[in-house]
C-alpha cells in the first residue's frame, strides 16, 4: 500500500531545503506527497524523484502570528485535507505545526511535527519564549508526535516540551553525498587564503560575535578573511552588521555575499580553510551537513544542532560560551596545524557517513511513515 503524506508548512530557507531533499528521494511508488504552503510566484515547483511534479495547494500561512490568516490557513487546510485524504501530515517549522495540529482536530490522521529549531529559541525576552514554549505544550496533545532533526531537538521535545518518549521520533536531517564541484558561477572577489561561514544576521545565527572573531583574529594575523554567504534573506540585522565591520575596520577582512546558489555554496565551502559557526542555536544546520560531508574542520558554538554535528578534538572544537578569545584560538590552532586540519577533515567525513547520508536515511523516514500513518 502507498501511503500518502500531507507536508503543511511556511517553506523558506532550511525547512524548504528539508522538504525538496525528502521530496527528491522518497520512493514515490511507496510515498505519495502533497505539499500544503504558502504562495509565493517566485519558488520553484516541488518534484519527486522521479522529477514529475507534486501536487502543491496555497494557503495564506506566513511566519508572523496574525489571528485572522492564522484561521484562515486553518480552514484552509481542513478542506484540502478532506479533499485530498492523506494518511499521515508531517508538519514543518512553528508556525506549520500550529496550522496542521489544528487542522487535525477536524481530520483526524497522526501529525509528524518537525520543528525545524523550536520558535522558543529564538525569542530574545523571557515573556515570548515562555509564551512560544506554553504554545508548544499545548498543541503536542493534538495527534502529535515529535519527528526531530537532531538528538538535540529530541531532548528539547522530550525535556521542554514534555513529548513522552515514545511519541519522540529521530530522523536526522541529511544530504547526499557531494560527489563533485561546479565552478563557481559568480566573480570571485577574495582572497585564496579564507574562512567561511552560512548565515543571514539575524539573533539566531549571531553574526555579530563572528565579525568580533574576526577582529580578535587579525591581531594575530592581518590577512584572515571571511567568507559569509546568505547575508540577505531574512536578515533584519544586516545594517547593524555593516556597521560593526565598517566600525572595526574589517571590510577588506570579510566579504559579504547576498546570495549563493547551492552548488556555489558547495564551491566555496570546498576551497575555504575551515567553516566556523556562531550559532545561538540551530535545528540541524544544512550548512555544517555540507561541510562534514566535503571534509572541513569546523569551530563552533556549542548549541542545539552545532553539537550533534561538530564533536570537540575530532573533526573540529566546540567553543563553550560565546568566547572571542577562546573561538580565535581554535581557528587559529587548524590554520596553523596542517597534519590536525588533514585529521579533522577526514573524522568529519567518516562523520557524515556514518550518520546523515540522505542515501542511507531516506528509508528511515519511510518506515515512519507507514508506521505511523492512521489509515493501515
């Protein structure tokens, strides 16, 4: 039997990338999806793995709250499900497992919730992370079982949230391996010698302790530069960024790039020194996934996400709070020890290998499914 899955979410950055991996790999002669989003011209159609096109429907769900679209995309939803009659929905992001948690009140079928990093995290005053956290508790009682990104995500599901354990799934988030590199398809305007990184300036990815890195490093050495891609989608502290390179004198240190294509991102990741991440907290970040599997050291914070990929004095360190000093450090112990970045490079991609190879995985999302689904 075929089992049919419902995807209800706001599909932007990595949640979008999580659904087009799933979509492109799943066995579409045992999964057949439909993808309930928003509508956006501009994005492109979602396919199997086949490369037919899947069924998409728009509703009016975006990452704000507003009570009024909020209801709407719930009615919505409710009748694409009873049209469309899915066996199991997998909601993504926040805001996706509000609308499909909802939704299932009125069609009754199991919801997989896959938070994507929990809205809780993100908020930067106590009152909107205990008010992001009462939301989380009160809708995992509606059909709901926790689907995490990363052992991270599970605890936080497990110890926040309070998702009994047998209603807390595992499925990593995970890429195929790289198996070649494209040309860089824009003008390359830094130097040979670099670090990167992935992440738009936002509190989540704290970008402003990475240019103060950035500083603490050029005393030591003035030609380090950084490489910083996908500073200009959803970036409300890009100015502030500027700013602070402008203030420190970096802007011949760190070159910002608005947006990379992902086979550019692969490119640069490639060529660069080592990847680094500044991250207050993270789901399962695609971009360290990237690196493990194309073989980088990494240093990064030790949060959500970051640690269930970077394990300390294997294939990178884990920088323990927030230090500028401490981070520099590290960076500079790789850049300065080829014999450890050569050992490192090698842990991250036996790393990869072990533990989030889409190719290897894939079949662990679809057991879920048909384990899961409410329609035997």
């Amino acid at each position: 039997m075929k089992v049919k899955v419902a995807h209800i979410l706001h599909s932007v950055g990595g949640v979008d990338v999580y659904l087009r991996l799933v979509t492109n790999n799943i066995d579409p002669n045992k999964v057949q999806s439909i993808i309930i989003h928003q509508d956006d011209k501009d994005k492109k159609p979602y396919t199997d793995k086949n490369n037919n096109p899947i069924a998409e429907y728009k509703i009016p769900i975006q990452r704000e709250i507003s009570f009024i679209q909020d209801l709407k995309s719930i009615i919505s939803t409710v009748k694409i499900l009873k049209k469309e009659r899915p066996n199991i929905i997998h909601a993504h992001s926040a805001k996706g497992g509000i609308i499909a948690r909802a939704a299932s009140l009125f069609y009754k079928v199991n919801v997989l919730h896959t938070p994507h990093a929990y809205s809780f995290l993100s908020a930067e005053s106590n009152f909107k992370k205990s008010f992001f956290l009462i939301i989380e508790k009160i809708f995992k009682h509606a059909n709901s079982y926790l689907l995490a990104t990363s052992e991270s995500e599970l605890n936080q599901g497990i110890e926040k949230v309070g998702y009994k354990k047998n209603k807390a799934l595992l499925f990593n988030n995970s890429i195929l391996p790289v198996k070649s590199i494209e040309p860089l398809s824009i003008e390359k305007t830094w130097p040979e010698q670099y670090i990167c990184s992935v992440g738009r300036p936002s509190f989540q990815k704290n970008i402003e302790f990475m240019v103060d890195v950035v500083y603490e490093l050029k005393k030591t050495n003035s030609s380090i530069h950084l490489v910083l891609m996908g500073v200009g989608f959803h970036a409300p502290n890009l100015e502030a960024v500027k700013q602070k390179i402008m203030s420190l004198d970096l802007d011949k240190n760190i070159t910002l790039l608005d947006w990379t294509s992902r086979q550019d991102i692969f490119h640069i990741i490639t060529n660069s020194q080592l990847y680094i991440s500044t991250s207050r907290y993270e789901g399962l970040p695609y971009s360290v996934i990237e690196s493990l599997a194309i073989g980088k050291p990494i240093v990064a914070t030790n949060c959500d996400g970051n640690r269930d990929l970077v394990k300390h004095e294997f294939n990178g360190y884990l920088v323990k709070n927030n230090n500028v000093k401490e981070m520099s450090s590290y960076i500079l112990r790789i850049l300065g020890n080829k014999e450890l970045s050569l050992q490192f490079s090698k842990n991250a991609v036996q790393l990869f290998l072990d533990n989030f190879d889409l190719s290897k995985n894939i079949f662990k999302l679809e057991k879920v499914y048909f384990e899961y689904n409410k329609i035997k």
